[in-house]
C-alpha cells in the first residue's frame, strides 16, 4: 500500500487542490435552500453538496461544477429537469445521486452544446405521465462531446390512450436519446415507454390505430457510442381502438435504434437488447455500424466524495482471476480503444509509472474491495480525482467506468 499512497502523492502534486468553495443544499446548515440557487451562486469549480430532500429544476450553464450528495450514499429528488449546457473544453460536471421526474413535453435530463466533460452517476431521470403528440424521452444529449452515464436509469413517457374515433394513440418517448455526440454508457437501464391506445371504442367504422412504442435508446445524427453492461428495453406499441373490431398493435419500439440517414459507431460489451415481446435487439441500419467487444463487461465503484482524513475504498467486478490495476489521471478524456473500451481519463502518452498501480486479483466472489490511504490537502480545499480501472483477464486488458471523487479538506 506504500506505493499506492506514493502514486496518489505524486497525482495529487500535479492537481493543485482548488481554493473554492462547499455549498450545502439543505442539511444542518444550508447554505442555500434549492439547488437551482446553489449554482447561481457558485463559481467555477465549487462543490454542491445536496442533502436528502426535494428540490426544482435547476440548470448548470457554462460552469464547472460537482453535485454530490450531502449524506454519501444518499439520493435527492427533483421534481422538474436537470439542465447541463455550453461547457468550455476545460470544464466539466459531476452530478451524483440525484433522481428526477419530469411531466410535460420535455424530458428529466437535457444535456446540450458541451464542449467539456459531463459525467453523471447513480441518477434516475423519468418522463412521467402519459402524452399525446411528443415522444418525451427520458433524457436527452445534443452536440456534445464528452459525456458518460454510469449507474443510471432512464424512462421514457409513455403515450396517452384517446377516446376519439380514427384518433391514433400516443407513441410511448424513449429512455434517452442522442444527437450528434461522444456517449459512454456504464451499468445503466435505459426503457421506452409504451405506446397510448387509439381511439374509436364500440365504433367499428372508424378505429383508431395504437400509439408507437418507445425506444430504450434512439440514435440520430453523427456520434460514437459504447455501451457496457447495460440494459435498452423497447416497449410496446398501443393497441388499436376496439379489439372487438380487430385487434391489432402498432410498431414496438427497439432496445437500440438508429434513425435513418444517421451515421452512428456502436461498440456493445455485454448488454442486453430488446424489451417486450416483438421489440427487435439492435435497430441499426446503414450507414451507422455495429459491433460487439468481445469480452465480459468490467466496473469499479467508489464513493462519490470523502475527507482527506480517510481512505478511500473502491470496489472492482469481474471474473475470479482477473487481475486489476488502476489509473490515476489529473482529468477527463474520451479516447476508445475498438478492443478495450474507453479510458474516459486523461493518460498521456509515455505516461510516468507513478500514474498506474496494480492492486490484485478477483477473488472467487468475482469481486477485489481495496483501501487507498488519502494524503492531507490544505486547509478548506479540494481536489478531483480522476480514476479508471484496467482489467486484466485472459481475453486481454478492459477499462472500466472511471470515477471522479472529490478529496475535501477535513474542515468542510
């Protein structure tokens, strides 16, 4: 463990802990009562910590910024939509542990024109009730460059049912869709919602057709995606208005589906595709490509803040017998290897020994549990830790899902 707390010395002489500021949401002593007011009154770089409760909407816009929670392991909810928009090259969000719910024609995370770094973790994001007209997606991501969901849920809207006769049934809106970005997906679950009935009951004339079915993940544009240990569920489609006229069901949705003219790259390890009953795997047609790791997904997880007074546990998954080593980074990157996944850390080339460290093998449980020793930061500053896992196993060596910690000092 001595070179261990040497590597994370050295990586931590290469981040100069940040002086800036601990905003507490709620808690013991808050220093704002929502979040949507904590980031107005942050600066570049600041930590939000959010105490369990619920909160609004609230929109992080050109600003660097982690948001995690008050109490480790903790969840908040937000009744409305998480925006994260217009990031510099240079900056970068973490959010953690922070359910949402939307209801009306938008979805509960929106992710849009980031040029830096956005990482979200252990969230759950849901377009509730039913629609008629908008497919309410989840979540979405638009035109950015670096974004990776690790632990997350996604649910799309599911179509309102009509009553009118030949009115066609909402279509159910997907777990999340993409445009034209640069996505890393870790251990997430993305649903569509499922398609509204038609209209016309008791009316053989004029039935009305069931609303499409949600896709669990849907594609557009240009972008790269991976995928590892996820799960895309397509949902069904409505039924028509009257089945004691016909009965028939409109078109399901796709687990992953790309829409025509888009040029998309997939590479899958070890996800599963489909959903309902009829609800095609992999939905991608030409242009856009396909293809599968070959090899077992891998993870890592660890907390998403602690003091420098303690030490830092991290867990990683995999096969009995792989053997696990850990990279230390002093920021994001979305380099993809075809054969081994993203290392969504930054590593430079001819990197110095200090920035890798082996910590063992995977016991039979298929699990390695590991305790880092902290060093002392100074006084009411913090550091971002920047950490990827590589696994070792007889197929060859896989990247996990990095995690960015952040070190505080004790006396926050």
């Amino acid at each position: 463990m001595k070179r261990i707390a040497a590597a994370i010395f050295a990586i931590l002489a290469t981040c100069l802990p940040a002086v800036a500021d601990v905003l507490d949401v709620g808690g013991p002593t808050p220093d704002a009562s929502t979040i949507a007011t904590a980031v107005l009154l942050a600066n570049d770089g600041d930590v939000i910590r959010v105490y369990p409760g619920t909160y609004g909407s609230f929109t992080v816009n050109g600003k660097s910024l982690s948001i995690v929670p008050g109490v480790r392991g903790s969840r908040s909810q937000v009744t409305g939509t998480i925006t994260i928009s217009s990031l510099l090259g240079n900056q970068s969000v973490e959010l953690n542990g922070i359910d949402a719910t939307r209801s009306g024609n938008i979805g509960a995370l929106t992710i849009r024109n980031c040029a830096g770094s956005v990482r979200v973790r252990d969230c759950t994001f849901v377009a509730s009730g039913g629609h008629f007209g908008v497919a309410v997606p989840g979540g979405t991501i638009s035109n950015s460059v670096d974004v990776v969901l690790t632990g997350c849920s996604l649910d799309g809207c599911r179509g309102s049912s009509v009553t009118s006769s030949c009115a066609t049934g909402g279509s159910g809106g997907p777990g999340l869709q993409v445009l034209s970005s640069l996505v890393a997906l870790y251990h997430c679950t993305l649903t569509g919602g499922n398609g509204g009935a038609g209209g016309g009951y008791f009316d053989c004339s004029c039935v009305g057709d069931g609303g499409m079915g949600g896709s669990g993940l849907v594609l557009l544009g240009t972008g790269e995606l991976f995928a590892s240990l996820c799960t895309f569920s397509g949902a069904s489609g409505g039924l028509s208005g009257d089945p004691f006229c016909w009965l028939a069901f409109a078109e399901a949705g796709s687990g992953v589906k790309t829409l025509p003219g888009s040029t998309w790259n997939l590479r899958i390890l070890d996800c599963n595709a489909g959903g309902c009953s009829g609800c095609p795997g992999y939905n991608v047609s030409s242009p856009s490509s396909l293809s599968f790791v070959p090899a077992s997904g891998k993870r890592m997880s660890g907390p998403a803040w602690l003091k420098d007074d303690e030490d830092m546990s991290l867990s990683f998954y995999g096969s009995p017998g792989d053997r696990v080593g850990l990279f230390y980074s002093t920021g994001h990157d979305h380099d993809i290897s075809p054969m081994f996944g993203p290392l969504l850390v930054h590593v430079p080339s001819g990197f110095d020994r200090p920035l890798w460290r082996y910590l063992g093998a995977i016991d039979a449980s298929g699990r390695l549990d590991v305790t880092l020793p902290m060093r002392n930061i100074p006084n009411l500053t913090h550091v971002n830790l920047h950490l990827v896992g590589a696994v070792v196993s007889t197929f060859g060596r896989y990247y996990t899902n990095s995690l960015t910690p952040v070190l505080l000092d004790s006396a926050w």
